[in-house]
C-alpha cells in the first residue's frame, strides 16, 4: 500500500450497560444511558444496545448478576461487539470478573469520560492535567491489566531483585502522579501571575453543564471563534477573552462543563482551570432550557460549584437554546 494513503480506524462497536436501585428508577437510568451513548459517541465508537437490570444490592464481583451478565456475554459474542461500557463505576475486582467473562474491552463511566478528555485536549496544561487523572485512575486497576510500564522506562536495572512487575508498575506509577503534580505546580503558578496581570477589571465566567451552548454564547458576546461543536466536552481549556458592551469593559471566560459522575480525579485535577470560575466576580449559569432533565443539570452543576470551594461570586441563570 503507497504510503501516502491514511485508512480509516475500523469502527468500534459498543453495549451500554446501567442499574436501576433506590437512587435511580428505570426512567432516570434511560435518559443516563441516553446521555452515556452521547460520551460514547463523542470518543468515537458506535453504541449499538443497551443493557438494565434492577440491583438492589451490587454483586460485589461483576455489579449485576450472572444471568445478565450471560446475556450481555451471547450478544457480544453473536453481534461482534469491540467493548461494554458501564454507566456506574467498577471496582478493579468487578472490572477483572467481567473482562473473563466478556472478553472484550470493558470501560466504565470514568474510564470513558478520561478517554474524552485526553483525546480533546489541547494545550500542556489540559493534557498534564489529564494524564494525572488518568494514572490516578490506573493505579488501583493496575493487578490484572497487561500495562508492562516499566519498557517505557527502560526496564533493565529498574526492578528490584524479586519484586514482581505489578510492584514495579505502581513504583513507576506513583513516580509519574508525582511528577505530573509538580509539572501542574508550576504551570498553576504562571497561570495565577497571568491572572494578577490582567488588573482589575471585572471577570465574569461562563458555567453550565456540557454541552449547553456556553462557547457558542462566549462567541457570541465577544465576536471570537471558540471551538464549539454539538459534543460532549467541545471546551477543555478556560478561554478568556475581552469584551465591551456599552462602554463597560469586562473579561469573558468560557470554563470546562461540567456532568453528572464528574470523576473526582479530574475536578481535583482541573482545580486550577476552575480557579477562573474560584476568582469571578459574576457566574453566569447556562442552562439548556430544551433539555428535559434541565432541573437536574442545574443541581449538578450547583453541586460541583460546592466541590470546587471558595465560589462566591454572583449567579445569575441564563436560559439558552429557547428556539
């Protein structure tokens, strides 16, 4: 084959799985998984069906029972289907099961929503900041997955004499949080000094959960080009840009949206992109009024506002996509 000629990735095909207990009836779970298909497809795989079962009680060892498990393993062998994702988070024991038994590529939500992350990052921050989610994630999940990490450090003379390679995997892992949090220091320091030099005009933030049209309102105000895209984290990286309505300057910035399950690894991780929405003095809210779970977007986005701390600017809700 010419060199110059780029195939196309063979398209991957998914099953959705979620769990209907006391916190979450048949209904909410349906408009999850609907939204879980949405994250699929903005990583670039097809979702193809969807799986429920009503747990009470998560089994411990595969999180839905085995008779669920069996049909979700017939449809996957019958239907050729790459991967299975979990709406709910698995444990590194529930992942193992599962993986015996499907065998195939098993994600949860967390898995996927990093996934997302590291493929729309951009600049060195957002990727520093995702990679550190990202082996946080990996850590415990390490026994059972075939990571070999010490190769890409140079095995030879890198592993202590008995110690098994799991060992050494999370030596060299916890090696790699440490580094990337020190890097995350430094750019943090350099993004605050920015932020001083900016003076003392007044900053106002864009908030809302993902996808609800905040960089299209952010090109709107301040007449840029923001990347916007009817996808699931189109925006990564706080932009900030000038604006002036009626004589009155103000700084504008448009912040990562945010979701239902944000992993805790990536809201403590993006801590400093959000020290934008932490140093506002106004919060504008973007709510996408046509979405008809909009209440609960709303609470979710209430509820990170609390994780990050320190928010005490003025809200105000903006209702967006009323046509």
């Amino acid at each position: 084959m010419p060199k110059n000629i780029v195939t196309a990735p063979e398209p991957e095909y998914a099953v959705l799985v979620g769990i209907i207990n006391q916190e979450q009836d048949e209904k909410q779970v349906k408009e999850y998984l609907d939204e879980l298909a949405f994250l699929t497809e903005t990583a670039g795989a097809t979702p193809v069906k969807q799986f429920t079962q009503k747990v009470n009680i998560p089994n411990p060892r595969t999180l839905i029972g085995e008779g669920k498990l069996e049909e979700i393993e017939y449809y996957v062998k019958d239907n050729e289907i790459d991967m299975v994702i979990f709406d709910d988070d698995l444990s590194p024991t529930q992942l193992r099961n599962i993986e015996k038994v499907l065998q195939c590529k098993i994600l949860d939500r967390t898995n996927l929503i990093l996934d997302i992350f590291a493929k729309r990052a951009q600049t060195a921050h957002a990727k520093t900041q995702v990679e550190l989610a990202q082996y946080e994630y990996l850590l415990p999940r390490l026994a059972g997955m075939w990571t070999h990490l010490e190769r890409q450090r140079g095995g030879i003379g890198m592993r202590g004499p008995g110690e098994r390679e799991i060992e050494t995997d999370r030596r060299i892992v916890r090696d790699k949080i440490a580094l990337l949090k020190e890097q995350l220091k430094k750019i943090d320091k350099q993004m605050a000094t920015q932020r001083k030099n900016r003076g003392k005009m007044v900053r106002v933030a864009l908030v809302g959960y993902t996808n609800v049209g905040k960089s299209t309102i952010m090109n709107m105000l301040s007449k840029s080009d923001v990347f916007a895209e009817n996808k699931l984290f189109a925006t990564l990286d706080t932009t900030v840009r000038k604006v002036v309505i009626d004589n009155l300057p103000f700084l504008l910035s448009d912040t990562v949206g945010f979701i239902r399950k944000l992993p805790h690894s990536l809201v403590e991780s993006f801590k400093s992109t959000l020290d934008e929405v932490r140093e506002s003095d106004i919060l504008l809210h973007v709510v996408d009024i046509s979405h008809p779970n909009f209440e609960e977007q709303i609470n979710v986005v209430n509820q990170t506002l609390k994780e990050i701390g320190d928010v005490t600017a003025e809200t105000y809700i903006v209702f967006n996509k009323i046509d």
